[in-house]
C-alpha cells in the first residue's frame, strides 16, 4: 500500500494541517481494539478528504463503507451548516463504537449512519448528491459507481479509494478477484465519456471523478 517511504510519509504527514482529538483517538482506538485497522484513512488521506470537501462545500455527502467513521468525519467538514452527510455500512458489530464517535462530534445531527446492504439502500435514497466517497466491498465498486453516478448532480464529485490495490493492477500475475475486478473497472473508467477523470497515488489510490 505504500508508495512513497515512511520517511517521506512523515514528512508529508508533519507539513499537513493537525486533526482534531476525536481524529486521534478514532486512529488510536481503531489500531489498538479494531481488526484490519489499515482500511483506516488516516491523516494524511483524511486532511485530503477534508480539503476536497472544503472545496467543493457539498450541501449532500454519501459514504458506501463506514468502516469506524474516520473518514466521514473528516468529508464532514466540508459541509454546509445545513448539509447531510449519509454515510453507509454492513457491520453491526461496529455500530456502537462509530455511533459513539459521531455523538461526540461537531457534526452530530448532520450524519446519517446507516446499517444495511449499501447496493439495496443507494437507490432508496431521496438525495442527489454533491460528493460520493466509495470505500467498501470492492466486488461491489462497478455496481457503486453506476449507482453513484445515478445519485450524482451533474459537476459532482465520486471519490473512489483503493484503486492502486498496493500496485497489484500494474501487475497482471495477480488474477485474484479484487486485482482483475479494479484493473477492469480503473480501464472503464478511464474511457468513460460520461466523467472527467484523475487518478492520483495517495496512499493506495483515490480516483477522483466529475459527473459531466
């Protein structure tokens, strides 16, 4: 997953803007008491996520895959007063932990934390949204994207994360089902006349796209 040393990731990490405690103790508890703490955002993609949704000052977010709402919190800051953010996950065994963490947020009553199947739910949803953070099964990335672009305002952003898969898509040896699932979907979205496209290298790859 790593592109750059850890060296330069701590110097990258040093010369970003600081996350607020409750950041901190989500990064901190979620390593010491979570499994697969690595699916965290962390810092540095978290200040990105943040900056990002500063940016665009999105009035309606959606989430797929909550994980412990590290990274909700920090899109979260980009909202307007007025803004939702829906944010999307299977796991009840988290649920407790990450409601807690919401609660003790500034963004309390603008974050919709829902349990469920994201692929059944997404089309219920009564919103069209600004920005669409995908960050879940990645068996379910190609059915995501379409389902996000359905939700998406036209000009609005989908963030996708975990495109690079620790460099597995550069190397074709690697036939595992989530290395061909995302080199497949990396190539059709790349030819997708219907966005504009970048894909940068932070961390393990954010595909950033904007709804003609």
């Amino acid at each position: 997953m790593e592109f750059i040393s850890p060296e330069l990731q701590q110097y990258v990490t040093e010369h970003s803007s600081a996350v607020s405690p409750l950041l901190s103790q989500i990064d901190r508890e979620t390593h010491l008491e979570v499994l697969q703490p690595r699916m965290l955002s962390g810092h540095f993609q978290g200040r990105v996520l943040s900056m990002l949704a500063q940016l665009l000052k999105p009035t309606a977010i959606l989430e797929i895959g909550t994980y412990t709402g590290y990274s909700a919190l920090c899109l979260a800051e980009g909202l307007t007063p007025d803004g939702k953010l829906i944010t999307i996950d299977v796991n009840e065994e988290l649920a407790p932990r990450v409601r807690g963490y919401f609660q003790a947020s500034a963004y309390a009553q603008q974050i919709d934390y829902r349990i469920g199947n994201a692929a059944q739910l997404i089309p219920t949803l009564q919103y069209t949204f600004d920005l669409i953070f995908i960050d879940a099964d990645k068996q379910q990335y190609p059915l995501y994207y379409e389902q996000a672009l359905e939700k998406l305002k036209p000009g609005g952003f989908i963030l996708i994360d975990n495109v690079l898969w620790s460099g597995k898509v550069l190397d074709t040896q690697h036939q595992d089902k989530d290395s061909v699932l995302l080199r497949e979907l990396n190539l059709k979205i790349s030819q997708d006349v219907r966005v504009e496209k970048v894909l940068l290298p932070i961390r393990d790859g954010l595909y950033l796209i904007r709804k003609k």
